[in-house]
C-alpha cells in the first residue's frame, strides 16, 4: 500500500486537473452516504470549544471503481497550541476486492479539494473579467484559495483580511513572493483592515473561517460580484448574514450537505428569508447542465456559493494523487 506525505499529495495534485476531474466526477456522480458526525464536547475541560469527528465515505463501480472514507478531526482549540484545528487521514481501496491501495494525509487533500471545488464552482459562477479578491480569513485554507480562484479568473489584485492585521499582513508577504511563480504572472497582494471598503472593491470575495457571527452584509455587496463561503461548517455557524443570501443566487456544492449543515442556509431558512427552492442548483447540476450558473455577459447578477464539502471531492482528489 502507498503512502503518501502532506508534501506528496500536495506535489501530485495540479489545481486545474483537479477542478477538471471534480467537473467530471460530480457529473457522473458516485455513491456518498451522509457523513458521519460525532461531537467531542470540551476536549480540554469545562469551557473549551467542543471538537468533532467527521467520516466521510464515497465510491464508485465497476472496473476502475474505488472506495475511500476520509477521518477528520476538528479542533478549535488547537490554536493556543500552535497546531492546526484540522487533522485527516484519507484511506482509498480497490473498488472490487477492498484491497487498501493508499493512505494519503487527509489534511493536505481537504484543503486541495476544498480550493479547488470553490474554483469550480468559481468556473460557473464569477464574471469571466474578474480581476480583484478579497480573502477573509487567514488560514490554512486562504492561500489554496487565493491561488485557485486567480488560475480561474484573471485576478490581478488580491486584499486580505484577517482578526489578526499581523497574519493578514504576513499571508500578503508570502503570497506577495510565491504567487506570480505560481501563476506566470504579475499580481498585487496586500492586507486590509476596512472589510466594509474591502467587500465593495473586490469582484469575488471568499471567505474561509470559523465564525459564529455574519462577516459579509447584505448592504455591502454591489452588482455582478461572487461570493464564495467555505467556512461555517456547522448549523450554528455563518459567514454572511440574511439580506446577502437574500440578494444573491445561491449555490452549494451538494443540497444534502448544504440544506442540513451550512449556517449560511440553514439559518435564512428557517427564519424565511429564503426557501429551498432559492437554492438553484448544486455543484452536481450545474456541472450537468441542468442549470445555468452565471451567463456570460452577466454584470449585474450577485452568486454565492456555499461549500460544506463532500466525499465525491476527496476521491476525486485522492484518485488524482495516486494516479488512477
């Protein structure tokens, strides 16, 4: 069985290739039970944040089929310990025997599929002349991002902003020196502090954080711009409060994941700023042609995607790494 290293699927894995392999997986579709949820409550004692335990299983049939399951833990708390809130391991089989062919870090697979499912889904969604980003959050996540939507679009400034001006002003550093290697081309990346102002000048705006109280206004946003949410993995969680939901078209990667877990739809839902049929379509739907995202020429349409992930983009992703 292969193993293969944070450093190794990272290295195997091409953002454009794989936005192009989740393209076609999520049209053909796979087989994807409902992830398990399992709560840790107060890991560290009285009053710390509860964590989780995430399964996540998927497979496909036939000759080439294969079978993965993905176990995450999320820690809040790791922070104060200098570690990453999230940890996975990625297990993938024979689609016929249940042979194991791999173990893949599972932490490095999340944050490549997660970037690059919010590329496709940037694919469909953000004006084709999308020249400016804003990123809120400074995580793990926010330099994949940052780095797939400006290979899908032609960014050529990107804001950051973060809690901490520091970390905002350290990505925009590192950034600022890797990313014209990685793109071919010329691009400004700097941080801000004024997130209102940052809203309104950006063509997409992405958000990757772990907040319990809306980050982007309904009132802040103007015509034609795409708004891609990907933290707020949790009912109680959101990034966006009602009236952004309420203006924008809405998309999600998948309904049954959106519908039950994302903060940024289930709550609209249940105070009825929205219903279920506001919610166009899925990542699936899309890619199918069974509905539209954005038109071309469309400068006035606001979208928004809301990630909560999915088993179909870690096998997608992990097949890719391994080469099957």
């Amino acid at each position: 069985m292969r193993s293969l290293s944070a450093a190794e699927v990272d290295t195997a894995l091409d953002d454009l290739a794989l936005i192009d392999r989740l393209d076609v997986l999520f049209r053909a579709g796979c087989e994807m039970p409902t992830r398990h949820h399992h709560a840790i409550k107060e890991p560290l004692g009285a009053g710390s944040a509860d964590a989780m335990l995430l399964l996540m299983p998927a497979w496909t049939k036939g000759p080439s089929g294969r079978v993965g399951v993905k176990i995450v833990t999320v820690f809040p708390d790791n922070g104060q310990k200098a570690l990453p809130s999230i940890y996975g391991q990625y297990l993938l089989l024979d689609g016929q025997t249940g042979q194991s062919l791999a173990l893949l870090d599972g932490t490095m697979l999340t944050k490549r599929r997660t970037a690059c499912a919010s590329g496709l889904a940037a694919r469909y969604l953000a004006r084709e002349d999308a020249a400016t980003l804003l990123m809120i959050g400074t995580g793990a996540l926010a330099p994949h991002l940052i780095r797939v939507h400006a290979k899908v679009r032609p960014i050529r400034e990107v804001a950051i902003w973060g809690r901490r001006p520091e970390e905002a002003e350290k990505l925009a550093q590192a950034l600022t020196r890797s990313l014209p290697a990685a793109l071919g081309r010329a691009i400004a990346v700097r941080a801000v502090t004024d997130r209102r102002q940052a809203v309104g000048a950006a063509d997409i705006v992405s958000c990757a954080t772990l907040s319990k109280t809306p980050l982007v206004e309904g009132d802040w946003l103007r015509e034609g711009q795409h708004l891609d949410l990907v933290g707020a993995y949790t009912p109680q969680m959101r990034e966006s409060d009602d009236k952004a939901v309420w203006r924008a078209r809405v998309f999600v990667d998948t309904r049954a994941g959106a519908l039950k877990e994302a903060g940024d739809i289930v709550q609209p839902l249940a105070n009825g700023t929205i219903d279920e049929d506001d919610v166009i379509a899925d990542l699936a739907e899309l890619a199918r042609g069974q509905q539209t995202g954005r038109l071309a020429g469309d400068r006035t349409t606001i979208t928004l995607f809301k990630s909560v992930g999915a088993a179909l983009e870690d096998l997608a992703a992990a097949e890719l790494a391994v080469g099957g």
